[in-house]
C-alpha cells in the first residue's frame, strides 16, 4: 500500500480547495463534488501521476541604473530561488526615459508592480496615490528598520507612513586626474585640505587656476592667462538643476544655505543671499575667469568632457564610480569637497523601491520589495561595488570591492556623517520646483545677471506653490 505523505496530503487539500473555490480554512463546501474530486485525485497520485503546476506569478521590477543591471538581476535570482512561485522581470530605462515612461504608465495603468524611486519624485508619487504605503507590511512581517544608516527611512516617511525601504545611498566628492594634479604640482592631501569662501574662493580656487591652462600654456595664476582661450579647465560642474545635488548645492550648503526648515515643509529659501553669494563665486569661474568650462558648453555631459581630459576636477557622486573607473583613460582618485565658512558639505541622498498603487499582485511585490531592502540583496549589490547600499555592512563591501580594482573610495565614506552631510529637500510640488528654479539657475550661470535678484523672483514663484 502506498502512503502520501503529509505535504503532499496538504498540496492536494489546497488544490481541491482552491477548484472549489473556497480557502483551506473554511470546511464548507460541496460535499459530495469534493469527495469525488478529492479521490479523483488520490488516485491520481497513487498511479503516479502530477499534480497539475501553478504557474509562478510574474512582477515587473523598473530601474535606470545601467551599472546596477547586473546585481539586481542577481538579487531576483536568489529571491527566486526563496520564491519559487514568484518571477521577477527586470527592465532598465535611461534616466529621462524611465520617468517619462513610468508617468505614462500610472496614466494608462501599464507600470511596473515595483519600481526605483528617487526622492525629487516620490512626493508627487505620494500625493497622487501612485505608490502604495507599506506601514502595515512592515510591522506585519516584523522587518527591521535600525539596519539602515540613520536618517534614511526618515526620508521615506511622511505623518507615520512608510513607503519605501531604504537601499542605498550616495553622498558627492571631486574626482580628479592625477596626471593633471601632478604636471600642476597640485598634491592630493592639498586637494583634500582645501577650503574655499564667496568672496576669494580660498585655496580652493587657487588650485583650479593653477589646473586650468590656457592656448600659450600659461596657467591661470598668470597674468598673460587668456579666459577666452582655454585648453584644459581646472573644473567641470555638472548640468544645472534646481536641487544641484552633486553641481552647486554643497557649496551652498557649505557657505550656510539651508533648502528647507526640515522634511516636508511648505517654503524654500531659494532667496537666501548665501545662496546668491556662492552662486555667484561659482557662475564667474566659467563665465569670468576660464577656471570652469562654462555651462552653455556642458550640457548633459559634464562626465563625459572629464573622462575626455578636458578638466582637472569635477564633483560628483558616488553612483558615478563605475562609470569613471571603467570610462577613464587616465589615473583617477576621490577627493573631499572643499571646506566653505560653514565646513564640509554634501546633499546625503538614498533611493528606496516602491510599489504601484495600482498592481495586481500588492503581496507579491512587497515580498520583492522586502528582499530588495533586505541584508541578502545589500550583499550582493555591495559586493558589486556599483553603488553603497543602505546597511553598513553591505557599503563596506562596495568600498573593498572598488579598492580591489584600484579605485580608492573612502572620500565618499569619510563624508558620510551628521554633521557634513544635509538631506535631499523632500516637499510637495517637486518638479514644478525643479522646473522654475532649473530656469533660474541656467538664467544665473549662462549671463551675467544680478543672482540674488533672479533667485527672489524664483523663490516667490516657488513659495506660491503652497
């Protein structure tokens, strides 16, 4: 006699459950329906013959992030392999594409189940209800918040809700080319050392204009230096947005500029004239002095012009390594952002995975979502050394990861704590915010115009919004 044992008992009880239509823990139903089915299938069994397979659920998981590609498609293969019923399709869009993409898809109800979210975007999301809040899913599963750097669920949370775990997170250095410190006599502990004010520009700036060389060969700490004829910049800023995370904000911040009074309120102080000031020292580096490649010349590829040799330096962040290390024909390194008056500053900034408001499968994209957050993804994502993940742990991977292929890390690192680092200005109306001061700011580095002036008109626009 043949004995099936007690998971394949419960397998078929679910099976025949599930065709009556009914749950398991309900003893109600169509007798005698049931009891043919029921032995119907026990025979089944006992001739040997399969249950018939239960098709996994598929979700869709967006992300931009080329590099990151790889080590997620690792996390869903080892969420899988927890998940056996679950399937996971990873789709990566360029970063204007992804956006302009997802927009449509709340509209036409086509996104995707789970999706990377960035914080100048997920309270439009909020207000919206196209992300789901996952309060509820946290404390039913008991998951652990304390494992991430401090701060960072904050950013996630609005009046008690949660609705994102964090993954990683990314603070802005100055990468340089050591072949042009070296040739300027400029050493890499003096990089590290600089500081840098509104008014001179500190050391700083004297380390640029000795990095930037014009037509002739003279430097720009010389008076037959020509700003109008300029062969290698000691600077490239990154394109103008009105957030600047990694172009202008840590000057700003640096030089006592506060975005906001804390998360989620409701006016900026885009008029501060520590903004206008340090604004104004930067815009006259490129359209001035020849120390920066002016911003009409930049675009959308300041990287790109770095990796060329066309600038000594430029400051960026930390989800830029790869690309520069792989990029890069030259030896580069990670310095620390100059000090300002105010000391050392960098916009702390973190993504979190979040989940459509409208997908049909909430439990099986929150178990996606939990892994995503969870110690077992931030190790192989750190091991990748794409990216710093949110669990200390994990970060510590990616920096041994980059040390490994050469690439010292640790300014990234060494400016992760409280006091040199300020959040991403979390508020509603994000991206009319990002549009009017955009405009502002291109208007400031592209002419020659009061700063102050332009910023008061856009901070009154903006602060109208509430």
């Amino acid at each position: 006699m043949t004995i099936i044992s007690k998971a394949l008992a419960s397998r078929l009880r679910s099976w025949c459950c599930r065709r009556r239509g009914r749950s398991a823990g309900n003893p109600r139903g169509s007798g005698r329906g049931s009891r043919r089915l029921q032995l119907g299938l026990g025979a089944m069994l006992l001739a040997g013959t399969s249950l018939p397979a239960r098709a996994a659920t598929e979700i869709s998981y967006w992300l931009w992030d080329n590099n990151q590609l790889a080590p997620y498609q690792a996390c869903a293969d080892a969420f899988q392999k927890e998940h056996p019923d679950i399937k996971v399709k990873l789709t990566q869009l360029a970063w204007n594409d992804y956006w302009t993409t997802l927009s449509t898809g709340f509209v036409s109800g086509t996104a995707p189940d789970v999706f990377t979210n960035h914080l100048s975007r997920y309270p439009e999301f909020v207000a919206n209800n196209q992300v789901m809040e996952i309060t509820d899913f946290i404390k039913r599963d008991k998951v652990p918040t304390d494992i991430y750097y401090k701060g960072l669920l904050d950013l996630w949370s609005k009046d008690g809700r949660v609705y994102g775990l964090p993954k990683d997170w990314d603070t802005v250095a100055i990468v340089y080319n050591k072949d042009m410190l070296d040739k300027a006599g400029v050493s890499v502990e003096e990089l590290n050392e600089a500081t840098w004010n509104p008014k001179d520009g500190g050391s700083f700036e004297k380390i640029l204009a000795r990095l930037s060389i014009d037509a002739n060969g003279n430097d720009g700490l010389s008076a037959k230096f020509d700003p109008k004829s300029v062969k290698q910049y000691g600077i490239v800023f990154p394109e103008i947005d009105g957030y600047g995370q990694s172009a202008w904000a840590h000057f700003a911040a640096s030089n006592g500029f506060k975005f906001v009074d804390g998360l989620w309120a409701t006016s900026y102080h885009y008029d501060a004239p520590e903004l206008a000031a340090s604004i104004g020292w930067q815009r006259d580096l490129g359209l001035k002095k020849g120390f920066a490649i002016p911003q009409k010349d930049v675009g959308n590829n300041s990287s790109a012009l770095f990796v060329a040799g066309k600038a000594a330096l430029t400051p960026q962040g930390s989800w830029l390594i790869s690309f520069f290390g792989n990029n890069a024909k030259f030896k580069l390194g990670y310095a620390l952002l100059p000090k300002g008056p105010m000391g050392r500053k960098t916009m702390f900034n973190g993504l979190a995975d979040g989940i459509w408001t409208g997908t049909k499968h909430p439990e099986e994209s929150w178990q996606w979502v939990k892994f995503l957050a969870s110690p077992s993804c931030a190790r192989i994502v750190g091991a990748s050394g794409v990216v710093f993940p949110a669990i200390e742990e994990a970060a510590k991977l990616s920096q041994q990861a980059s040390t490994t292929k050469g690439w010292d890390v640790s300014a990234f690192l060494k400016e992760a704590t409280p006091d040199q680092t300020f959040y991403f200005p979390i508020t509603d109306h994000s991206s009319e915010i990002n549009s009017l001061m955009k405009a502002a700011f291109e208007q400031i580095f592209l002419n020659d115009v009061d700063a102050a002036k332009v910023l008061k008109e856009a901070n009154d626009a903006v602060n109208a919004l509430f």
